[in-house]
C-alpha cells in the first residue's frame, strides 16, 4: 500500500515537472534541420496554426515571405538585416537601462560632405557612455586625427569612436530604420465601413497609427490610405481629453482644439498626426472606440506597410486596451518567413509554462523575464544565475538574442563543440559562431534550451538556434547590459503575454 502511494506520488511529482518544459523538438541532445529551413521559400507554404483556444485571432506573416501582400521594394540582405537588429537592440538596451532620453533628431547624415568629406554612423551600444545611441563620425581622410570637438578618432578608411566598444559601424551612404527592422505584419480593418490595414506589429511600441488623408508626407503603403471622413464611427480627441494626457511624452499639442500626437523612434525616424478612436476589426471581433494616430504626416518609412500595431505594456497599445475584455495576448512566429502564424486576444492562458514577468515603472512598454542558465546538447552550462541578474525583454522586432558576454561565450564554446563535424565559417557581423555547409541538405545540431525563474525550460525549435550558417544569439556589450531573446528564438512558440497574472508563457509548437 505505501509502495503504491510512493508510486504515485513520484509519478506526480514527475508529471508536475514536465509541464514546466516548452519543447520546440524531441528530448534528444540534437537535433536535425534542413539547411533548406533557413532560407526564404517563394511559395506560401501556409501550415495551419493552431491557437491553444478561442478569442481575436488574426494571421501573421513575414513581410518579406510569399504569405505578406506587401509589394517590397528591396528585401535586405542578411548583412543588411543584421545591421538593422544591432540598432534596435542598441536602442532598446539603452532605453530599458534607463540611460535618459534616446531619441534621435536623425540618425542618416549626408553621404558625402565635401569633395574629401564621407560620413559614418557608429553605434554605440555602451548604455554608459554619456553620448546617446547613434553617434555620427566624420571621416576627414587623415590618419591618427583626433576631431577637436567629439574625441573621434580618425583613420583613412573610417572614424571610431574610441570610448564606446563594441559598436556597429554603418559605412556611407547606408541607412538604418529601427522600424524597418520589424519583420511581422497582419491585417485588420479600421472604420465603418471597414478598410483593410496592413500593419507591422511591435511589442517595443505603444502607440498605434496607421496613415491617413490628408497626408502631406507619406510614404507608398500597399492599401489605400485610411480616409477618417469616410468612418461613421470616427472620432478625434480633444485636447482636454483623458486620452490626450495620456500620451506624456508622445503628445505633440493641440490643432484646431484637436489632440495632437508624435511618436520618434531611435533612429530619428517618426509619424505625427490626429489622436483618434474607431473601430477596430481583428478577424469577426470588433474593438470599439480603439485608440490610435491618424498620421498626417510622416519620414523615415519606406516599407510599404500601412502603419504599425503597438503591442507593449504601456497605457496606449492594443494589449492594454482590450485588456478589460480580452484580458491577454499572444502571437506565434512562423518557422520560416514562407509559413503563417497569428496573433490571438482573449485567449485563456491555460496550457502554457509560466515565468513571472518583469516590469519597469519608468518603461512600462517593455515586457521583462529573468534567465537562469541554458542548456546544450541537454547539459546545463556552466554559468551562475547571477550572470542573467539584469533581467531581459523580450521583443517580436529584435531578430537575434542578446546575451550576456560571459553567457554567451560559454554557449558559444559549446555549442562548438557539438559542431566538429563542420568546418568553421567566417562571422557574418555580429554573428561569431559560424559554419560551413556547403552541399550539405541537412545539418545535425546540438539542443539549446533557455532556463527562466521558476525553473520554465524553453527547448528551442532547430531554426530558433541557427540562421543562415550561425547560432542565432551575440552578446550584449556587458554582463550590465539587458538581454534580448529575439525573435528567432520565439519562433513556433506561442508567446503569452498576461499583464494581470504578470506572466510571460510559452507553449510549443503552435506554428
């Protein structure tokens, strides 16, 4: 009788056990991935996703992959893509570290100066370095020169900005958008009768806003432009209204009594127009009286989307305006950008491992959780709890995970040594960890899991660990710096996101 109770007991003590683990893959110590995954497809493939339940769901696709009905004009390079992530990941880090105002006025400074004069942007991604997130250089074609007035140092081929390693040098005539490193888009409907919007979708941003008439200054969107005097249901605020005082720092004044609103990114790019409410269609649901920018006038978008869907913690975003009736929000990011996955309000958070989440009073935007250790090949490494102390965010815009360098170098080495069998590549930015596989169709890599407080093991799918020919994670500038888990690593999960409960959860194999 005893020796039964024992048995059960131990059988629910182990059962208790697995429902903290998330597994992207099997419980083997590797994993197989088609060297093929890591490309982008020309065909939607559509696989269908799966929501844990009902509530708001709507599909969501890459914007560069079949599946998006955007009209791209250029699909950055993997070079070009990297880049982008550096400097929203820089932005975020010193935002989130509290580091004062980041906002930009620009950060794109003409090609060329002057006959002997080219330009260059360095990032800096030192959140305590006194100098804001871009810095810009001039290159003045001198060796060893030292620029009276920034404490530059200049050499024949590019300015480096002694004080701020490791940065991210963007040589001239490149341009960098912390919004065009947004790679999620879905589609909704503003207005009655109902318009269709496509809009990129970010939990880094509150504020939501698609472009409307009149607009002086807009970019080319691949949907007409939303027409507010055509919406029964259209309605702007005033400039005495609860809303409007609402928006702090991104109020821009009043026009004609009439709420005004601005929202700067960190690379000098922004929207600004008429604080207003309308309907909202997510799929067959309708959200009343949403809140959002009517952008009239706009710089620094070129990416043919309609606008963008805040999907942060703070006051503005759709997640906590339709909290009172949804309650939570998550998305699933497809496998590869040729495949769907969706966004979902109002779904219950049952059936997903849970991992407190943090929060900061000063960014509410940001949504926080607390690593604890990794694992490789199903072994823990050899890396204190303490190292992850700082805390990460985690964010649908930033492509790779940022680690802390003592992390990371650990799974870095690791990860190494479970990929002998592969000849080493030369790194791809900021990406070290590289490999070479050519004429192969397949590759056998090593697990990786992501250990959160309340011991919640996120084994992540085979192409959350490798993109392109590389481990899919690089390292902050400092064990001080906050951790980003990327988007990469998100992908197939369902990523939860309840504010009431302050949970952050994850359920495998949803896309």
């Amino acid at each position: 009788m005893m020796a039964s109770a024992s048995l059960k007991l131990l059988l629910l003590l182990l059962c208790s056990y697995h429902t903290l683990i998330a597994r992207g893959g099997d419980d083997r110590s590797y994993k197989v991935l088609a060297t093929g995954s890591v490309k982008t497809d020309a065909v939607c493939s559509e696989p269908k996703a799966t929501p844990s339940s009902g509530g708001a769901t709507v599909p969501l696709h890459h914007r560069h992959g079949p599946c998006s009905q955007l009209l791209s004009k250029k699909v950055p390079t993997f070079e070009e893509m990297l880049r982008g992530d550096q400097l929203r990941a820089c932005y975020i880090q010193r935002k989130f570290s509290g580091a004062g105002d980041v906002q930009q006025s620009d950060a794109t400074v003409p090609t060329t100066l002057g006959s002997s004069l080219s330009s260059v942007i360095v990032i800096n991604c030192n959140p305590e370095f006194p100098l804001n997130s871009v810095s810009v250089g001039v290159e003045l074609g001198l060796d060893n020169h030292i620029h009276p007035s920034a404490s530059l140092v200049m050499g024949p081929r590019r300015a480096v900005l002694a004080a701020s390693l490791p940065e991210l040098l963007i040589g001239a005539g490149e341009e960098f958008r912390l919004t065009n490193s947004l790679e999620y888009v879905i589609t909704v409907g503003i207005g009655s009768p109902v318009v269709t919007q496509t809009v990129l979708i970010d939990t880094g941003s509150d504020v939501s806003w698609v472009q409307c008439k009149p607009c002086s200054q807009c970019h080319s969107q691949a949907d007409p432009l939303f027409d507010p005097s055509a919406s029964t249901t259209y309605s702007r605020f005033s400039c005495s209204s609860a809303a409007c005082a609402q928006l702090g720092l991104e109020g821009n004044g009043c026009s004609s009594s009439q709420c005004q609103y601005i929202v700067k990114y960190g690379d000098g790019s922004r929207t600004t127009g008429t604080y207003s409410s309308d309907t909202l269609a997510l799929g067959s649901n309708a959200v009343k009286s949403f809140q959002f920018g009517c952008s009239h006038a706009e710089s620094g978008f070129d990416n043919q989307t309609d606008g963008l869907m805040g999907l942060g913690g703070g006051a503005q975003s759709l997640v906590s305006q339709t909290a009172g009736t949804f309650g939570t929000a998550f998305y699933c990011l497809p496998t590869t950008s040729s495949s769907s996955g969706f966004l979902t309000l109002g779904a219950a958070s049952s059936g997903f491992t849970t991992t407190p989440m943090l929060r900061s009073s000063k960014v509410p935007t940001f949504y926080g959780v607390l690593l604890q250790g990794i694992m490789v090949g199903g072994k823990q490494l050899n890396v204190a709890p303490s190292v992850f102390s700082v805390g990460s965010i985690m964010d649908s815009g930033t492509v790779i995970t940022r680690l802390p360098p003592t992390a990371y170098s650990a799974l870095s080495s690791a990860f190494k040594a479970g990929m002998k069998q592969y000849p080493p590549a030369p790194p791809s930015s900021i990406l070290d960890t590289c490999f070479d596989f050519t004429g192969l169709s397949s590759i056998t890599i090593p697990t990786v899991a992501l250990v959160f407080s309340g011991s919640v093991t996120v084994d992540l799918d085979p192409n959350g660990i490798i993109i392109s020919n590389c481990l899919a994670f690089a390292a902050t500038s400092n064990n001080n710096s906050t951790g980003i888990i990327g988007n990469v690593q998100q992908r197939t999960f369902e990523v939860l996101y309840d504010a009431g409960r302050a949970v952050v959860g994850f359920t495998a194999g949803a896309c």
